[in-house]
C-alpha cells in the first residue's frame, strides 16, 4: 500500500490544477490517470476565466508559449449568414479579455507535466476500481491487471466523464438538460476569418434553431467541428455520421462557402448523453471536481472553465482540510460552485429555448447588456455587479419581452 497526502483520480485540466496548488504547499500528490497521455478529449475553446485561473495559479506563461491561436470572443451565425459579434474585451472592466483555442491533448499533457515537474507522482494506465471511504483507501488495476491500493489523507475525484465516485458513491443525479448528442470531427483548408477575428469560435444555429455547431480553428491550420442536436434530430434521418455532417454543411449557406475547399482529417466521431449532475460534491475524506461534479452542455464552452475553478477551489479547502482548518464545504465549496454553474445552466436553457438567440440579434440591447453578455460569455459568472448574475432567468425573460 502507497501512502499520500492527496490521491487525485484524473489526469485533465481539473486534477492537474490542483495537484499543482497542493505541491506548492507542500502536499505529496498520487496523479492515477487510466491513459497514457497526450491523449484526445473534446472541449477544445477556452474562455477569458480559464486564463484568469491559470494565472493566479502561476500557469499562465507556460501555455502562453505553447503558441495557441488567441481567441478573442465568439461568432454568432444564423441560417441566413447574420452575424452577431460578442467580443470578450467588451466586458465589465475585468483584466483577461481574450483566451485560447487549444487542442486539449496538448494543453492537459502540458499542465500535467508541469504537475510532475513540481513533485506529482502521475500514474498512467491506472484505472481507479474501487473506494473505501472509511479507511480512505483507492484501489487502482493497472495496464497489466495488477492491483495497487493507496492510502490518502484526502481523495480528490477529477476524473471528468469517468465519473468514478459518483458511480461508487451512488451520487450522480440524471441531469435536468435533455439528451443531446455531439457529432464532430477535425478539418483544414475551411475559410478563415480575416486575422483580428480568426481566433474566435464560430457558433453556427441551424434549421431553425434543431442544432448548432462549432468551429473552432487551432493554430495548426487544423480546426474542430461538431454539430450538436437532440438524439432524435440525428437519429430519425437514418443517415450514417459522415453523411449527416456532410448534409448539415451542404443546406447551411454560411457552412456551404466556409468549407467549399475544406478535408476532414478524420472519421465523424459523435458523443452522446454527455450531461451529467451530482447529489453531493463532497464528503468525509473527499471531494469531486470538474466534469466529475456537473456537467451542463458544451454551448458556451464553460467547461474547462469550470473545472478549473472547481479544482483552484477544491485545492483551497483541501488544504485548510489537511491543516486541520474545519472548512465549510458547504458553503465555501458547493454553494459557491452552484452560483457559477446555474447562470451557466440559465443560459443553457434559454439558448435552447431560443431566448438568447433574439436577444444576441436584438439591436435595441444597451452598452450595458452587451458588457455583461460578454462578461458571462467570458465565464465570469460570479462577478455580483453583472445584471445576469442574480436571478437569470427572469432578467433574460424581460430582455426577450423588451427585444
Ligand atoms: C461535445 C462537447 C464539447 C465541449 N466543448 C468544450 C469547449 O469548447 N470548451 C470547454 O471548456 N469545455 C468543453 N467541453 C467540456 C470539457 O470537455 C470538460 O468540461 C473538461 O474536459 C473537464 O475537465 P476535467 O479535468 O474535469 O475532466 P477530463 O478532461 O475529462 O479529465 C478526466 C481524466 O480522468 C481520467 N479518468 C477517467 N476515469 C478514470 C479512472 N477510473 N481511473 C483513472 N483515471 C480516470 C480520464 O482518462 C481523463 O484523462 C465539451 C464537452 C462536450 C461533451
């Protein structure tokens, strides 16, 4: 048995994150990550927020010099090829106006190397089987089908959709958002935009609202797709993955131009039923972070975003924690967290509701609403001076009444 301070299940943004604040405190850190790394996972848009974190936690500079495409903002496109343009520098005063596009085999493999570099012991192919919450004890198989146990003062679960205490803690919850389905794939030689807006991701709404896509360019040349619809918008036209994607693009005008010269690089891949919510994000002994806790829909990136403000968090408590501190898990972490994700979460709805869609295109909206727009689409979703950050749905409703 392997003795540690922090056993920390997952390898990705959020268990980097927070093995990287707990070994500058001094903490001995277990990464177990089932994968060897750099391995693929989606989510590939960051938003202003995400750079926020990683500079605070002193992470910032080294993804800087990896050279990712800076995205200054996204790209609204209706069926017609109307633009609406919400730049994240027009936000409400806050220091990080832009982000990156990363491609996330990349990115997690830099910020887990960088965990390493500061002391982590990281585990690959070592997939985390079973939890004994009173004795504290993770037992992991590794890729030869041998058992290992550790032994942690604290376990931090990050391991994203693996989500393996949720599992055998029997804490996941159905989540409240309707089962969507992901198709995507990676293409070049698309059309790009002029370079002050080639960095920014395209959100394309399509058919009335049935789906929407994103387009998001990496610095490479290369750049991700994916169309995300209900499971039955897909299903009901019995037409192979390939074949949907391509008819998407063909009926869309603004896709149909942008791609007229444009390969894939890959199969048409597709995620289903990613959404996911939790009874608990903590307990004696441990804690959940990142995509393990609640994760809504992938239309305004929040993603990374949220997972690396859950980890930066998690840390915190872990330590007063391990400092004997008695911390307030309830308020100072789960309460905090569900304030950041239920604007996220209102957003979602009214997205797919089309409410935001006739705001975004409303051009009566003041400086002010524009402000905080790209605020929230910035991931700033706990600043209390944003008009969107208290009761949310009511202020979007009143917003679509006066458009
Ligand atoms: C279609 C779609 C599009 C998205 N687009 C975006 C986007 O543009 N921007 C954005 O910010 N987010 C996006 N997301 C969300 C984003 O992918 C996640 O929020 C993000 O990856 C969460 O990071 P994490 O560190 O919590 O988990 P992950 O990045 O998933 O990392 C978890 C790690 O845990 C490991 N693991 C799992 N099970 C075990 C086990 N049993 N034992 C050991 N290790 C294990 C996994 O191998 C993995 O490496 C999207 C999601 C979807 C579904």
């Amino acid at each position: 048995m392997v003795n540690t301070d922090v056993v920390i299940i997952g390898g990705g943004p959020s268990g980097s994150l927070a093995a990287c604040k707990l070994l500058k405190e001094g903490y001995s850190v277990t990464v177990l990550e089932r994968l060897e790394f750099p391995r693929f996972v989606i989510g590939e848009s960051l938003l202003p927020r995400c750079n926020e974190l990683l500079d605070k936690n002193g992470l910032i500079d080294i993804i800087k010099e990896q050279g990712y495409i800076v995205k200054g903002g996204a790209i609204f496109i209706d069926e017609n090829k109307q633009e609406e343009i919400v730049d994240f520098t027009n936000n409400l005063g806050q220091k990080w106006g832009t982000s990156f596009q990363v491609k996330r085999e990349e990115f997690d493999n830099v910020l887990l190397e960088t965990a390493k570099k500061l002391g982590a012991v990281v585990l690959h192919k070592y997939t985390v089987t079973d939890y004994n919450n009173d004795e504290n004890i993770i037992t992991a198989i590794d890729d030869k089908d041998a058992t290992h146990t550790f032994k942690a003062k604290f376990v931090l679960d990050a391991s994203g959709y693996g989500r393996v205490l949720p599992k055998l803690l029997d804490l996941d919850i159905p989540s409240d958002l309707k089962l969507r389905n992901a198709i995507f794939t990676r293409i070049k030689g698309e059309k790009r935009r002029a370079q002050e807006k080639e960095g920014f991701i395209d959100i394309v709404i399509h058919d009335n609202n049935q789906a929407w896509l994103w387009i998001i360019p990496f610095s490479d040349g290369t750049t991700s797709m994916g169309i995300v619809c209900q499971e039955d918008y897909f299903k009901n036209t019995n037409l192979s993955l390939e074949e949907f994607f391509d008819k998407v693009v063909d009926t869309h005008p603004y896709l149909k131009e942008k791609l007229e010269n444009a390969v894939k690089l890959q199969p048409v891949g597709i995620i289903e039923g990613y959404s996911s919510a939790i009874k608990k994000m903590y307990g004696k002994g441990f804690a959940l972070s990142g995509n393990a806790t609640e994760f809504l829909d992938p239309v305004f990136s929040s993603g990374v975003t949220l997972a690396l403000e859950s980890s930066d968090r998690v840390a915190d408590m872990i330590i007063k924690e391990l400092k004997g501190e008695n911390p307030d898990w309830e308020k100072d972490y789960e309460e905090y967290m569900m304030i950041g994700i239920n604007v996220f979460r209102e957003f979602v709805y009214a997205w797919y509701e089309g409410k935001l869609r006739k705001i975004f295109y409303c051009s009566k909206k003041s400086v002010t609403i524009k402000k905080s727009i790209a605020s929230i689409l910035s991931g700033y979703v706990w600043d209390e001076d944003n008009y969107f950050t208290t009761n949310t749905k009511e202020k979007i409703d009143t917003l679509v009444s006066l458009c």
